[in-house]
C-alpha cells in the first residue's frame, strides 16, 4: 500500500500549560546536538564565553545538570569546529566532534553522569568534501544494558551502557546510518540495504531499499528510512510511503509517530492516520518514549508528546 503524506499543510499546534507540563532547561550557547533516554535528555552547546562544544546530562529525575568533560579545544577552524552528533543511553553519552581545514579531524568521545570525564574511543582524519569517517548513530537503554553505537567504515561497534563492547560486526559496504531500539540495531549501508542486527550482533532480517538511507529509525515493530524527500515505512511485511517537502528530515520515532524537523518547525506526523502538526518551533528534536525533547536556541524543553 502506498501512502503519499504533504507536510505543506500542517496546521501548527502549541501546547499548553493547562495540557502537560513542560520543563525546561537553558543552555549557555545555542544547542547544536540533542539526545534522550528515559527520563535523561543530553545536549551540547556550541561557542559561549570561555567554552564550546560541551555535553550536558539533564536529569529530569531527579532534577539537575551535569556538565560532562571536553577533550577538545575550542579554536575556530576555517571548516568548522563542533559537536555533530549525539547519542545517549541511560547515563552515559557519546558524541561525535570535528574540527580542521582541508583536513577535517573527526573524534569520538564518551562520558557519564557519574565519571564526567570525557574519554576518546576513536579518532580519523578527513577531506572537507568527504563524509564523516565515524558515523554515530542513536542509542537506547534496556533491562539488557542497552546499546550505543558507531561506525568506523564497513566495522560497527555496539556497546554497552557501562562502556564495555557488546559486539562488533562488519557490514557489506560503508555504514551510512545507525540506530538502535529495544535492544535491537538497524544498520543502513551504502547502495539502500539495511540490516537488523540483535543484542548479540546476530542478524535478525534485511531489507532493501531503493536508495542509500539518509536517516534510519527503529521502533519496537517498525523500520523506518528516510532519503530525500522520501520516508518509508516497513512493518509486518508491508510498506508505507510518505513524501516530505524540502528541508524536512526524520528525526524520531516511536511505533505510533515520526518527529519531523526542518524549517526551524518540529511535526508530528502519525503514522497510522497520516495526519500531522507542527508541535513546537525548533531546529532539534527526539523522543523518550512519548515524551519529546525540543532545542530552540539556547533552550531545551521536555514535554509529553501532544
């Protein structure tokens, strides 16, 4: 069955204080990375007086921030300096930073709530034009220990919640995007494959796509992948196809919603109904559960999912 969704026709929906409260938290520079799991949501804060680039743990229970550690420094290269990515599973983080020229230097660090310290687990060097050579994909706690993983070239490595390796395992071609759910990790390759692996590194099914992921999301009982405009969705056998205006990229999704950026604008789009809305003004964006984390400029804020 093919289902063709337009996002040019959200009506926008704010939520109010009368529908759920809404926690919120301000960061000291504007949130360039954004992660959550359970009730822990993670963010890095670009260039501010006398720091950059930092992760923080915002505990909502209880309630306080942890400024995690930085190994970088914060001299501003003619490529960019910054935090890309960033991932989360119970109390530890892991995020992916770059900095350089023509010769962009891309490392992997981790840290915890508890041991604040950042530690460097990778590190590779890279033309401007070349893709990320680490690519770090979303994490998620479980009773198992959970899984946070990242890509080296064809070798993925899942580990564990405490930072030990749960397992490694090599892909057929380049690893493009990564996630995880329930235990369970979706890995995209280059030429529209993706490959669902267990706890263990054990390939549970593969599918094929038509084209090379931009964005990989698993839920529970869903897959979904986006590549330009096009969001599909595979569950029970089936596909579902939703077409997505320009700019507008797969941020979340649990088994009932994807959560949609772009356009400084957050949607929700309901998988089963294909109805939508614009829930909230921001450029970031990510479930835990059915809650949702929005970054807007220097702000984080926490809330059920309208």
């Amino acid at each position: 069955m093919r289902w063709l969704f337009f996002l040019g026709t959200l009506i926008a929906l704010v939520p109010t204080a009368a529908a759920a409260p809404i926690l919120s938290v301000t960061a000291p520079a504007p949130v360039i990375a954004l992660a959550a799991d359970g009730s822990r949501v993670a963010y890095a804060a670009g260039f501010s007086a006398g720091d950059c680039n930092r992760v923080r743990l915002w505990n909502l229970d209880p309630v306080g921030v942890t400024r995690l550690g930085r190994g970088t420094s914060c001299v501003r290269t003619s490529t960019g300096t910054a935090i890309t990515s960033l991932a989360l599973a119970g109390r530890r983080a892991l995020w992916l930073h770059v900095t350089g020229g023509n010769i962009r230097e891309w490392s992997l660090w981790t840290a915890t709530g508890h041991l604040p310290v950042a530690r460097r687990l990778r590190m590779s060097r890279a033309d401007a034009d070349d893709p990320a050579p680490i690519v770090l994909g979303s994490g998620d706690s479980t009773r198992l220990g959970g899984i946070l993983p990242y890509a080296v070239g064809r070798t993925v490595t899942a580990l564990r919640v405490n930072g030990s390796r749960r397992f490694t395992w090599t892909a057929p071609a380049r690893v493009v995007a990564l996630a995880a759910s329930e235990g369970v990790l979706a890995v995209a390759v280059e030429g529209g494959r993706v490959i669902v692996l267990d706890d263990n590194g054990l390939i549970l099914r593969t599918e094929e796509f038509a084209r090379t992921a931009e964005v990989v999301r698993l839920t529970p009982n869903a897959l979904l992948v986006q590549s330009g405009r096009s969001l599909e969705l595979r569950e029970n056998g089936g596909a579902r196809f939703y077409s997505l205006i320009a700019g507008v990229r797969l941020a979340d999704a649990n088994d009932d919603h994807a959560i949609l950026v772009g356009g400084g604008k957050v949607r929700r789009l309901e998988l089963g109904s294909r109805s939508g809305a614009v829930i909230a003004s921001g450029a970031l964006a990510t479930l835990a559960g059915a809650q949702v984390a929005v970054a807007s400029g220097r702000r984080v804020r926490f809330y059920p999912l309208p």
